[in-house]
C-alpha cells in the first residue's frame, strides 16, 4: 500500500497461491478445467470457465487501444483471467473485498503461463473501484517498487457488479459498484479504440426493459453517441442465463445479438434490431396438422424471434 492510500495491492505468486491454499482448497468445477480457489458463494457467482473464455473468445484483438484490461469487480478473476489468456493483456482486478482480493490473486497466478512477461504486471487492488485515481495510484506504485516504469493506461473495462441474491427482480440502484459513478471516474484512464472506448457491462438477466433503457442512458450521458449492443445469452436450460451490454469499440453494426453457450463453445448467434413480442391467446387448441416450436428465451427476450 502506498502512502495516504486506503488502496493496496496484491501481486500474483507463488506465496500468495500458498496463502490462499490455507484458506481454500482449489477446485475444478469440470473435468479439463483449470482449479480455481473460491468459496462456496463465489463458485455459486463466478462465471463459468468454458462461458468466459467464449465471450473472451467474441472480442477482436484490434478493437482494444493500448494498455490493461481492467475488471472493476474481480471476484474469483475467471473472467479477467480469460480475457488475459485470449488477448494477451496485462491484467488489473479491483475487489472490495480483501479475501476474495488474495484468491482471485493465486487464480491468476496459477493459470498464467510462466513465460508470458506480461503476467509480471498483473495485480489485484483491494479497495473501492470507483475511486479510479486511488486504484491507478496504488497499481502503478506497485509497478514501481517491482522494478516496472511503465504507466499503462486502461484498454477495456469489465463490469460485473454485485445484486442481491434470490430476487425475482433487480433494479440498477442495487448494483454494487453502482454503473454510473463508476463510469464517470474510469473515462480519464480508458484508452479509445477505433469506434470508442471498450467496455464490458455483465448485467443481471432481470433486468427489465425499463431498466435496460436506464442503462442505455447512462452510458449515452458518459459516452454519446457510442455504439452498444445488448446481448442476451443462453446455456439451454429454458431461461436467459446472461445478459451484457457491449459498448464503443466492443459493441457490433446492430443493437441486439441473441447468443446460444454449449459447455465449452458458442452454437449460435443472432444479430439485429429486434421488434416487440405480440403474445395471442388462442380461444381453442391449434389445428391437428399445425407446427408446435420450443424457441430458446433468448430469442424472444432479444426480439430477434423473426
């Protein structure tokens, strides 16, 4: 921790994935996956590995200025760490909370290709993620006292804040780190890539139209004009497990993408503009001979069903 600072970092090592082996056992929650250390509610909040590295897996190499890629949120890390591992970036994780700081500091070490230079860059910050100043302060003095001149700038931002859990609904006020703060402080350090800055918002899937178009505002009022792209995605389990908006340079030609997730791959896509669902209540059952279709939600959510 640097002076005057209510920030500290934590750097991936070997010492700190010794540390946090006293405090959890890693795990690998599928056959072929890499171990991770988590608790039983970060393993019940973590994205899954094979769904991180897809959606890594969706974002163009080119479309990212220079510098890190940036989590404000890090959780277990999975997320970031996919996003490092596809896109050769270094890697800086925020977490509030200092435990969950040392874990996902030893899952990023332990997934991290030895010989890769650029993992030596990589940390996790503990403390509040939208106090940007504090957390860019406390990384580069971290940089510094390894050895490290370096001052890199944030290439793409990740969000995935925390919502009450077992709710039938969320609401955007209840998201922590709250969006809108959050975005005004990071503007300074986010580099633009060819069509604006690369962010990624990872939002709950209950979010209503009304609260979507909260956050479209948001973001319309820290970036103008800025491309975005909601995306709605399904793991085939009859319900919309994920749903992310994709803004500036990461964001596609169209407003709304449908996305079905097999266990390792993506199966298919939709993209377009969407139109409302027109529900009709039938006074009687269908003819014999008609068609019957199961259509994933995402489909009907996105409004692509046509």
């Amino acid at each position: 921790m640097s002076e005057d600072s209510s920030h500290a970092s934590v750097r991936p090592s070997s010492s700190v994935t010794k540390e946090a082996g006293k405090r959890v056992v890693a795990k690998s929650a599928r056959k072929g996956e890499p171990s991770f250390h988590m608790t039983d509610q970060m393993r019940r909040l973590s994205t899954p590995w094979g769904v991180a590295l897809a959606r890594a897996g969706q974002i163009d190499p080119h479309s990212l200025g220079p510098g890190i890629i940036l989590d404000a949120a890090a959780g277990s890390g999975i997320q970031l760490i996919a996003y490092s591992n596809i896109l050769k970036r270094p890697s800086l994780g925020v977490e509030i909370d200092g435990n969950a700081a040392v874990l996902c500091a030893a899952n990023m070490f332990a997934v991290a290709e030895k010989d890769d230079i650029q993992r030596t860059m990589d940390r996790v910050v503990i403390g509040d993620s939208t106090d940007s100043e504090g957390v860019m302060t406390e990384f580069w003095s971290s940089l510094r006292e390894a050895g490290t001149r370096a001052h890199p700038p944030v290439a793409m931002l990740h969000l995935d804040p925390a919502r009450p859990r077992d709710a039938q609904n969320h609401h955007i006020d209840e998201m922590k780190p709250s969006i809108e703060p959050l975005l005004s402080s990071w503007k300074k350090y986010l580099e633009l890539g060819p069509d604006g800055p690369c962010i990624l918002l990872d939002l709950s899937p209950r979010l209503d139209e009304e609260q979507r178009s909260m956050i479209d505002e948001i973001v319309e009022r820290i970036y103008p004009g800025c491309g975005r792209t909601w995306e709605w995605m399904s793991r085939g389990g009859g319900r919309v497990d994920r749903l992310s908006m994709w803004v500036g340079s990461l964001s596609s030609d169209n407003s709304r993408r449908c996305v079905r997730m097999g266990t390792k791959r993506i199966m298919s896509s939709i993209e377009g503009e969407g139109i409302g669902v027109s529900r009709v209540r039938l006074s009687e059952p269908p003819p014999f001979d008609s068609w019957i279709t199961i259509v994933d939600p995402v489909v009907l959510e996105s409004g692509l069903q046509d």
